[in-house]
C-alpha cells in the first residue's frame, strides 16, 4: 500500500508532458483502433459530400437543358411577333377597321406561319384570344388560332393579368383552364396585346403559346443521381410548375421568397430544416420564367448508409478499443480526476462569484494551473466590488440626474400657461401646447431604454424650447445645425436638456431684453461625437465657471446647476474620463458648452 502511494504521488508529480507522451505511446500500440476513431468522425461527411458533390453537379447540367427549351418558347413568340400579319395588326393603329383587318388571306398566311414556326419546338400550339364577341364572324374562319377571350375568362391566368397586369407570364398547369391542358398544353407563355383601329379604340388580345410539362420533368428526371432525391420548379406565387416526385416535392416544398433569401446565393446545397427534417437543398434561377429549379437530398438515407459502415467498423475494433480504454483510463486519472474537480469549480462561476480552491499538493501544469485559478477568483472578487461600487454610484447619478432635470416649476409654469390661453379663448395654441407637453414628458419619463438618439433629444429640446417661448414671447431663437450622419448616435437620455434649460434660465432670460439666440452645431472627430451648444445669453462669472462640473457649486438662490453636473458625471461613468461637458463663457457675451461622446450609431449596435 505505501509503495503504491509512492507510485500514485510520483505520477501526480509527473510534468503533463511526460503524461501525455505515455498515453501516447500506448496509443501507437494500437494504431487501428485511431484509424477507426478518425474514421468514424468523418465517414458521415465523406459520404455526404460525396453524394452532394454527384447530385450538385448533375443539378448543375439540368439549369441549362430547363433554361434552352424556355428559351425555345420565347424564341417563337419573338418570330411570330416578327410576321408582317402580327406587326399591322398589333404593334400598329390599323388604318381601317377591325372587322376588315382581321379577315382575308393575311389571316390564314399568318396562320400556316405560326404553325410552320413552331416546327421542331417545344411548343405545342398557339392561340390568340381576343375580346370580341363569340358570335363574331372573326371566329367563324375555319382552320384559325383565334379565340374568343370568353373562353378562358374563367382561368386562373386571365385573373392574373386582369388583377396585376403583368407584361408577360410563364403559367404553370393550374393556371390552365381543363380545356386548355386536354386541348393543347398543360404549360403556356403568355403575353398582352391590343388591337388598336383609327378611332383610337383597342381590343385586349393575348397570344398564348402552350407547351407540355413532361419535357421538362423528363429533363429534371434524366439528371438526378439520388433515388431519394426530388427536383421540382417554384414560380413566384408559390406553385409547384413540374417536379420529379409529387409526393416528395409536397413534402419537402420551400416558398418562393424563402428560396430567393436564402438559397439564391449559392449554387451549392444548403442544409436546411423542413418539418423537422434535416435536408440538403439547392437552387437555380431560370430568368427566363422567373422561376427557381429546387433539389432537395433528405439526410436520413444518407445518415444511414454511413451508420451501417460505421456499425462494421465498430464491430470488427471492439475488442482493441476496451483494451486501450481500460489502459488509458487508468494512467489518465491523475489528470481526468483533478480537471473535472477544476471544471466542476469554474463552472459554479455563472451562478456565483469564484471560490478559491485548497492549495494543490501536485506541482505539474494542473497544480500551477489551481493556482492561477485561485490568483483569478481572489482578482475576480475584487472587480465585482469595485463593479459594484461603480454601478451604485451611475445609478445614483442617473437618478439623481432624472430627478433634477424633470423641474415641477415648468410643468407648473407651462399648465398655468395652458390654462391662461385657454381662458382667453386661443384655443389653437392650447391644444399645440398640450400636444408639445406630452410629447415632452413623454420623451422625459420614457425608461424602456437609458439610451436614446441625438435626434431623438434633439426634439425633446426643440419641444422645450417652444413651450419656453410660449411662456416668454417668443424670444428665444433655437437654431439647429447637426450633420444627417450624426442624428442616429446614441446619448443617455436627457443629456442636452439640463444644458438647454441653463442657456435659457441662467442666460438668455437673465438679459434685460430676455431674447436671444441659441445654436446647437455637431461634428465628428475620428471616433469621438461632438455637440456644440452656443447662445449669447449674460454668460458665466470668472469665480463660478469652474465649480460647475465639480457639483461644488453652492445655492445661489437661481439654480445650483446641479442637473449639468449630473450629466456630466453619468457621462464620464459610462464612457471614461475622455468625454463628457466642457463649458466656456464670456461674461455679457455668451456661453458655449462642449458635449464629448463615443461616435456609436445605433443601426451597428
């Protein structure tokens, strides 16, 4: 028992070095037991990527096969378009009247045309419907591709263009009328015309080029490398236009602006979450119909099929690895049984401040490193103290700061002015002056947050500033110069109102004319916000000035400016000594008060 106490101590005296390199070596011995463990921590991904790799690059081919057979449909809508018949009769006023313009050989020449255009394309037929009465004799030419509107008045297409009037539309099958799809194509490209005669009126026309879903699915089909996977296409009103699977596209369907945010970046799979099932998804724009060609590989065969190589490999190394486990458990206890006892202390840290441990009688890495640990709770201890000092004293500062500057004589003054010009009957400027008083206490009380904008306390003076003038007859001049790049900065609330007010009560109001000026300007200096707060009020005594951020500024009977030096020290507290007020004056000539701050937009924060 004593010898193996002296081994047990020796060891715990052992530098983690020397610890190490003996795991080590036991680990060499059994090398096929690391081989599968590293294995079994990426076979998952190599099997994943792998199967992305194959399934990217067949999705990869599929884009351009989809984009040229749209392309196909476009390009015969530009040759019809490009006929004699097409260019008189819609990009033109007829110079004579529809009924004659719409009839004799012209018509069937345009006719066997777009039938001859439309050899060897994807397209399947093309119509033109026009609004004019089924009973037209237009309609009664044998062999033709016009139709009455009426017919497919009832189509989901039509209500489209009737409601948003879009300039074209690619329509998927149920945006097709039954008699449309059994008829001629379960897919069509649409487009508005008009008919417009010598009287200036028109006739609403669309052209309409059908064409067969299964062209395209077959495309899709032909490219997917995955059993399991599922290839469909989106149209921008959340409808499924073809797929491989209907089943699977219902299931694993993404909507159309969620695919445009997040996926249209990037051409290669994304893994995805859908009802609760892990997936990897891709996307491809097809410009053309503004649709998106999805493929979505569902990770659970994938999961699978490593699990079962992963069982094999576990299987056959089992044995190894309980061998190697018992071994390394036991020489690794010195150092598994002291770091748990660390970690279990540290993490005690989130609910409570650190608790030194007992000093460690090994001297390796883990007993410096108890020590050090001890050194930083003793440390940790003494900057929640000061923290907390610190805290006590910003919250009293606010407190006090918010108490000072919430003056009951204005609210007294300002009601007793409200209630004066409501007796008088100046029944406009009573309500202005209790919308601009709620407004202002609004802003004063408001504790949802202790920091506000430049701009927001830019009203909050404004306000002030026009309720004073209405008290004292408009004699104080409030003019503001901020740049646009400075009004979203952040500033603890009622910073420029405890200033403002002294400009007033102390400066402006204490001249014999009581009217003045005063002007609030702003720049930035590298990363420092600078408010400049200038009026030509009496200005500051030589004897007085230096007192005022110092808070030993004695009563005077007119005020002991006890809100500036409030703000002052709230600011100082928050962002250092660097910042904060500084005031210069000039008895008989004005005041100019300095306001110092960190440059923090709140739109990065």
């Amino acid at each position: 028992m004593k010898l193996f106490h002296m081994i047990r101590k020796f060891f715990g005296n052992l530098k983690i070095r020397t610890k190490l390199f003996l795991l080590i070596l036991l680990a060499v011995s059994i090398p096929m037991l690391v081989v599968s463990f590293l294995l079994s921590n990426s076979l998952r991904q190599m099997i994943t990527s792998d199967t992305l790799r194959n399934e990217q690059l067949s999705t990869a081919k599929t884009a351009p096969y989809l984009r040229t057979a749209l392309n196909q449909v476009i390009s015969v809508e530009n040759s019809v378009t490009a006929t004699a018949f097409s260019d008189r009769i819609f990009n033109a006023t007829l110079s004579e009247d529809i009924d004659q313009a719409l009839t004799g050989s012209d018509l069937q020449t345009f006719v066997s045309e777009c039938r001859s255009i439309m050899t060897d394309t994807p397209v399947t037929a093309v119509r033109f419907y026009v609004d004019l009465p089924r009973e037209h004799s237009f309609f009664a030419e044998a062999d033709t591709i016009f139709a009455p509107l009426s017919s497919v008045s009832t189509s989901y297409w039509y209500g489209i263009f009737h409601s948003t009037r879009p300039t074209r539309l690619f329509c998927p099958p149920l945006y097709l009328t039954p008699q449309e799809k059994e008829n001629y194509g379960d897919c069509a490209y649409i487009r508005p015309l008009f008919i417009r005669d010598k009287t200036g009126s028109s006739i609403q026309v669309y052209e309409v080029y059908y064409f067969n879903s299964d062209s395209l699915a077959a495309i899709m089909q032909n490219n997917l490398s995955q059993a399991e996977s599922v290839s469909y296409i989106a149209n921008d009103r959340n409808a499924i236009v073809v797929n491989t699977n209907q089943a699977r596209a219902s299931i694993y369907y993404m909507p159309y602006d969620s695919i445009r945010s997040n996926l249209m970046s990037s051409n290669g799979f994304l893994e995805r979450e859908i009802l609760g099932e892990e997936v990897y998804v891709s996307s491809h724009y097809l410009p053309e119909a503004e649709w998106f060609l999805v493929t979505v590989t569902p990770s659970a065969p994938l999961v699978a099929r490593s699990q079962r190589i992963l069982w094999s490999i576990i299987l056959i190394w089992v044995g190894s690895a309980l061998l190697s486990i018992l071994i390394s458990v036991f020489l690794s206890r010195s150092i598994s049984s002291r770091l748990h006892r660390i970690s279990q202390q540290m993490t005690l840290v989130r609910n409570a401040p650190p608790v030194p441990m007992p000093d460690p009688e090994e001297t390796d890495e883990i007993g410096e490193l108890t020590d050090s640990y001890n050194y930083m709770a003793q440390q940790i201890n003494l900057l929640i103290e000061e923290q907390k000092k610190a805290s006590e004293e910003l919250r009293v500062a606010e407190f006090k700061s918010l108490q000072a500057q919430i003056n009951p004589h204005f609210l007294y003054n300002t009601m007793e002015m409200i209630n004066w010009m409501a007796q008088q009957g100046r029944t406009k400027e009573t309500n202005q002056a209790i919308r601009d008083l709620s407004r202002f206490y609004k802003l004063t009380l408001s504790r949802k947050d202790s920091i506000s904008t430049i701009e927001e306390e830019i009203e909050h003076i404004t306000i002030y500033t026009r309720l004073q003038n209405m008290r004292f007859d408009d004699g104080i001049d409030f003019v503001v110069d901020v740049p646009d790049s400075l009004l979203e900065c952040r500033i603890p609330r009622l910073t420029l109102q405890p200033v403002i007010e002294n400009s007033i009560l102390h400066g402006i109001l204490e001249k014999e004319s009581h009217r003045g000026t005063i002007v609030l300007t702003g720049w930035q200096e590298d990363d420092t916000a600078v408010l400049l707060l200038s009026d030509d009020g009496i200005g500051i005594a030589p004897d007085i000035l230096p007192k005022i951020l110092t808070g030993t500024l004695e009563n005077t009977g007119k005020g002991n400016h006890i809100a500036v030096y409030n703000t002052h020290r709230r600011l100082q507290i928050l962002y250092g000594p660097n910042y904060g007020l500084h005031y210069r004056s000039t008895p008989g000539e004005g005041t100019e008060v300095e306001i110092r701050l960190p440059y923090s937009p709140i739109n990065n924060v």
